[in-house]
C-alpha cells in the first residue's frame, strides 16, 4: 500500500472522483499484454481468450465492461492507446509534461505521460481536464496553464486538414484494420476535413530508439531489485531489464540525440496539418501466449507487433487519441488513432468527437 497518492490520482480526488479499487496491469508496465504472473490475466470483455493489450491493461477492460466511468493509465510505448483499441473504448495520451508523473512507479522518465481511459471522447476531456497540471515537484511537469480541453468540442471539422502517412504506418496493418481506417477517413472527408498524404520520418525508426530509451531508463530504475533478487522478476520483464543494463552509456546518448532529430522532424512535417491518422495498433486484440505474430511477411515479437504505430508518438511527446472505429469479423474493435500538435488536445478531442458523432461504434458494447 503506498504511503500517498499519485499527483494525478491526488488531483482527482480533489476534483470529486471515487476511486473503486485498483486494476492490474503488465508487471512493471513492460509490456502489451496484462499476462501478469504476480496476479494473473486480465481478460478481454470481448473475448475471454484474448489480451486486453497494455500495460494498462485492467484499465481497458473495466472501462469496456462498465465497470467505472473511467480509469488512469500511463503510457510510454502505448500503453493507454493499445487498451483502448484492444477494448473498444477511448485512450488519451496527452503531450508530454502535460500531467505529471509524480507517485507513478516509472518505466521510462523521459517517455511516461499519464491519461485517461473511458467510453466517450467528451469523458476523456472531462477527466484530463481533473488529471492535468503543473507540478513543482515533478522535474517532468511543464509549467504550463490548463486550458478548457472540451472547449472545442461540437464545433465540427470542416475545413481541417489531417495527413494520412504510408510507408510503414500503414504497409503491416492486417487488411479487415487497413480498410476500417480508409472507411474511417472518408467519413472525416464527408465531414468536411480535407485528408491528404503525409510524409513522416520512419515509424521503425522511431520505434527502435524508443525502445532503447525506454529499456535502458527501465533497467536504471529497477537494478536494485534486479540486482537483489532477479528470479522476483516475469521472464519477459526480467529478460528486458537484462538487456537494458548491458546496453552502453554510448548507446542511450546517441538515441538521445536520435530522438531530439527524429522528434524535430516529426514536427517539421506536420506543419500545414491539424493532425494526423493512423490505426492505432497493426492487429485487433492477440490471442494469449503468442512468442511471434506474422504481419507485412514478417514474423515479430509480440511486442513489436503492438507497439509499431503507437510508440513513435513518445518520441515526440505529441498528444494522440485512440477510439473506436469498427470490428473485425471475430467481433473484436478497431481503433482509430488522432495526433496532433504539442499542447493542442482540445483540437485532438474535437476532431475525435466530431468523429464519434458521426458514427456508432462507441455504443457498441461486450456481450454479457
């Protein structure tokens, strides 16, 4: 039991919210798929045999099963945004610094970003509009006025322009995803956002120097505890933080200066966009147990089939939002994911909402 809440968790008790408990998630938030081997699987509520992804895993299963109106997640690959497509719900990730991260036991320092999950978009604005704010404490926090995140909601979209990136974003993407995200784009088109291409820098790219980040933060924070008793570990955790401690202080400078480009130039191409589309994951929601998934004649670790197109957005820091945006023939959700520029949430959440509106898959739930 910790000894005081979170900074986020604080403020939003402060806003009025009653916490029903805690959910579980993947050991340490390394990983996609909530597999815990501490306190067990979190199921999928649309499909018993499948991950919830993660590693806010709980927190997509409950707000999918109405069991809370909403709950927290944390998200440095994805994390918030692959429940939330694997779920059929909302996942906000807000810009870096945005929320603090103050009280949340870190996977990576220079990639966490704190959110909320829930079943509409007006609900994601309503509880980071609680969750987000400066925080003197936190060398992480920006120290940056809030504004109204829900102060562009229902005002439409017409006249936006979106970008549409190829390349890798969209060459691993299984055909029943690719075709929900064209059929997704065309219902923006016919609501008056002008959808044009966009060149990005390379989502592989981008993914690998996330990764060494991440890996190699994660390691930092738990060599104690590695150190002191590896065998507490899961395998795949411990495999990780393994690997992240033998990676050379060389290797973690150079991905440093890596991102700060890559980063850079993400922002660059976006100029002249309001935002920009993507599925939010290459698959629905993975059976468990899988060592591999086979995507573009490929076959990859698991997590790397998870995280292609969620965890370049890390990198930048730049606020996305994952919502529902159809269902493969297992009956299992699609999400659709919405970037935009830094500190412009309420643009994400409008284009989101107008969206939402004009569709139904939102109020499409798990069967009983």
């Amino acid at each position: 039991m910790p000894a005081e809440d979170a900074h986020t968790v604080a403020k939003l008790r402060a806003a009025g919210a009653v916490f029903t408990g805690k959910l579980n998630l993947h050991e340490m938030t390394i990983g996609g798929t909530t597999d815990n081997p501490h306190y067990g699987r979190t199921h999928n509520p649309w499909s018993l045999d499948r991950t919830p992804g993660g590693s806010s895993g709980g927190s997509g299963a409950a707000v999918a099963a109405g069991l809370c109106y909403a709950a927290t997640g944390s998200d440095t690959a994805g994390s918030i945004r692959i429940p939330a497509a694997y779920c059929g719900i909302v996942g906000l990730k807000p810009t870096y610094g945005r929320c603090s991260i103050a009280g949340i036991v870190p996977q990576s320092w220079s990639l966490d970003t704190a959110g909320p999950l829930t079943r509409r978009v007006a609900d994601a604005a309503l509880v980071l509009q609680a969750m987000a704010g400066y925080n003197s404490d936190d060398e992480t926090s920006a120290d940056r006025p809030v504004p109204e995140f829900g102060a562009e909601l229902g005002q439409g979209i017409a006249g936006l322009r979106l970008g549409l990136p190829h390349g890798d974003y969209a060459e691993l993407l299984e055909p029943e995803i690719a075709a929900a995200l064209n059929a997704a784009v065309e219902v923006l088109r016919g609501l008056g956002a002008q959808v044009e291409p966009i060149d990005l820098p390379s989502a592989n790219d981008l993914v690998r120097v996330v990764l060494l980040i991440a890996n190699a933060e994660a390691s930092a924070f738990n060599r104690p505890w590695l150190n002191a008793d590896p065998a507490a570990y899961g395998a795949d955790v411990r495999t990780v933080l393994e690997s992240g401690a033998l990676l050379l202080a060389s290797d973690y400078i150079h991905a440093l200066r890596l991102r700060s480009w890559l980063a850079r130039a993400v922002r660059q191409a976006m100029e002249g966009f309001d935002a920009v589309l993507t599925a939010t994951t290459p698959t629905t929601a993975l059976p468990f147990g899988l060592p591999t998934v086979r995507l573009g004649g490929r076959d990859l670790l698991t997590i790397l089939a998870i995280i292609p197109i969620t965890a370049p957005w890390n990198l930048s820091g730049l606020p996305t939002i994952s919502l529902p945006c159809g269902f493969d023939s297992n009956g299992l959700p699609i999400g659709l994911q919405i970037t935009g520029h830094a500190w412009e949430e309420a643009r994400v959440l409008r284009i989101a909402e107008a969206y939402e509106r004009a569709t139904a898959w939102h109020t499409r739930h798990p069967p009983l």
